[in-house]
C-alpha cells in the first residue's frame, strides 16, 4: 500500500496518530501495550472511539479554514487531550503548535503582549467585602451579631425614607440618590480601622480627635486602592470631608436610628446590656426631631413596629 505524502504539517500530525498498522510510523506503535493486548484491529477501533482522534481531526479543519477562534478552540483541545501522553501524541502536538505558530504569528505575538500587559487588579470590592466581618458593639453582649455590612444596609434603608418623607411631606430638596450612596459607604473606612465602641471613642476630646484623623486617612487609602480614573467619584462619597453637610446630617440620622432600633431588638429579647444605650439614643432622636421632621415622622409610624413578632406582623 502506497503511504501518500502529507501535504502540511498539520496533516502529518493527524496522520501520525492514526495507527495505520501499514503507515511508515507503525513499528514505533508496535511496543504499545494497548495493541499488545487488544491486536492491532482492537486497537485501532478503540482509538478511534478517544477525544484525541477527534481533536487531531477538528486542528486539521480548522487549520485548512484558517478560521483564528476556531483554530485556537482548536488547539486548546488538542492540547487537553494529549495532557500527560507520551509520543506520538505529544509529537502530534508540537507539529500542530508549529503549524498554528507558522499561521498566525502576528497573533501569537499579540496574545503574549497582552499577558505581559495585565490589566491593573483593584482590591477595593474585595475589601469592601469584608465589612461582614467586622461587628460592632464590641463590648456588649448580643443575641445575636450584628456586622458592618448589614448596618450599613439598613442605615442606607432609613436614609431614604428620611429623605423621601422629608422631600414628600415636608418640602424639602433632599438629593436621595447621593444620601443613599453616602449611607452605604458610611462605615467602609472600618474595615481598616475596625469598630471603636462608642464610649472609648467619646472618652476624651483627644482621642476622638485622634480617630476622626485616623478614619480620614483609612478613607483615603480605600479610595487610593480603585483605579486612577474612577478615585473622584467614590472618593465624593466616601472620605468625610467631601460629603456636604446637608447630606451627612440625613446619614446621621439614619446611623443613630439603626442604632436605636438594635438596642430595642436587644431589649426584647430579654437583654437588658443595651438599656443605657438605648436611652442614650432615643433622647438623641428627640432632639433631631425638633430641626428633623422627617425622623419625628419615622419614629411614629415605623419604630414600634420592631417591637412584634413574626405572628403579630403576620396577623396585623
């Protein structure tokens, strides 16, 4: 039988694993275990049944299309199946990466600058999501946990309602969208610093003056952790000193708020730890009411709805 020459490479790579018992390569396959056990027929028909004969096969096609995404889905499959085989299959292989190398080089050689050009990683999201760990009221005993996370989720909640019910009932111009975004961000600059319980960080002038220094410098790093491009703007709702004070007032509001409802979760439950907080906060929230219409309005028609079980919400 007359073995017809190959007319490329990649022809000559599929070639070279059909094991043709008849084909210039067979007394190199002749050793196989597999044919030593199976015959050469057997042999040839369980081969023919493996992914590597059909990824041999689709690099040919592809390789005669000159399709480029083809082709490299192509190789990477050939490449998979022939993971850990000895020859011909990985002989099979360094002639097709020859071939594909000889095609496309302008390609290959934009893949390997776009390796050496990595895009710029930011970490500030996976900081971010590690707000969940950092609990607040540290010195308390809790029923249960509360993170920095899901405050501040509720204290952006809160935020919008104050603002809505201020901007609806009260006529006022409050920007809603930039008080929630500010409240979300509130307590980010604790993932660096960590929650300082309320009586240490009031104890002495100086000492909160020392952690208003040091929150303001972990804003600064958060924000300097972001791409160049995109600083300004999370900064403007991040580091302290860009937040205007009509839109941090509403936050206030808010924080104290979901404060105050924690300390009265506690409380009925049976947890008397946050009775002196609780007091402390309420008499705060009093006196927002008197400049804080829209905190008067929460407090009548939502707070003592905290106070009802799961049945009585459901049965209201």
């Amino acid at each position: 039988m007359l073995i017809q020459k190959p007319q490329n490479e990649a022809e000559a790579a599929g070639r070279s694993l059909r094991y043709d018992a008849k084909a210039d390569n067979a007394p190199r396959l002749a050793t196989h275990p597999s044919k030593a056990r199976l015959g050469h027929e057997g042999f040839n028909q369980r081969f023919l049944r493996e992914p590597l004969h059909e990824s041999i096969h689709g690099f040919v096609q592809a390789r005669t299309s000159r399709n480029t995404p083809v082709l490299c889905s192509a190789f990477n499959d050939l490449r998979h199946c022939t993971a850990g085989r000895h020859c011909p299959a990985r002989e099979a292989l360094h002639l097709c990466r020859a071939s594909l190398t000889e095609i496309h080089r302008p390609l290959i050689r934009s893949l390997m600058l776009s390796k050496s050009t990595t895009p710029e990683q930011s970490h500030f999201f996976a900081y971010l999501a590690r707000m969940k760990y950092i609990t607040r009221w540290g010195l308390m005993r809790n029923t249960r946990t509360e993170n920095i996370q899901e405050h501040s989720l509720q204290v952006a909640m809160i935020a919008h309602a104050l603002a809505v019910i201020g901007n609806e009932l009260y006529g006022e111009t409050n920007d809603i969208g930039r008080i929630v975004t500010v409240a979300l961000y509130h307590d980010a600059s604790e993932i660096i610093t960590g929650d300082l319980p309320t009586p240490v960080k009031y104890f002495r002038q100086d000492i909160l003056d020392s952690y208003k220094a040091l929150e303001a410098h972990a804003e600064r790093k958060l924000t300097g952790l972001l791409p160049e491009r995109l600083r300004a703007a999370f900064a403007s709702s991040i580091e302290s000193a860009q937040i205007e004070p009509e839109v941090a007032r509403v936050v206030k509001a808010a924080d104290s708020m979901s404060a105050y409802l924690k300390c009265l979760e506690e409380g009925f439950a049976g947890n008397l730890e946050f009775k002196k907080a609780e007091q402390y906060l309420l008499a705060k929230l009093e006196e927002m009411q008197e400049t804080m219409p829209a905190v008067r309005y929460f407090c009548t028609h939502f707070v003592e709805g905290f106070a009802l079980t799961l049945d009585d919400l459901s049965h209201d």
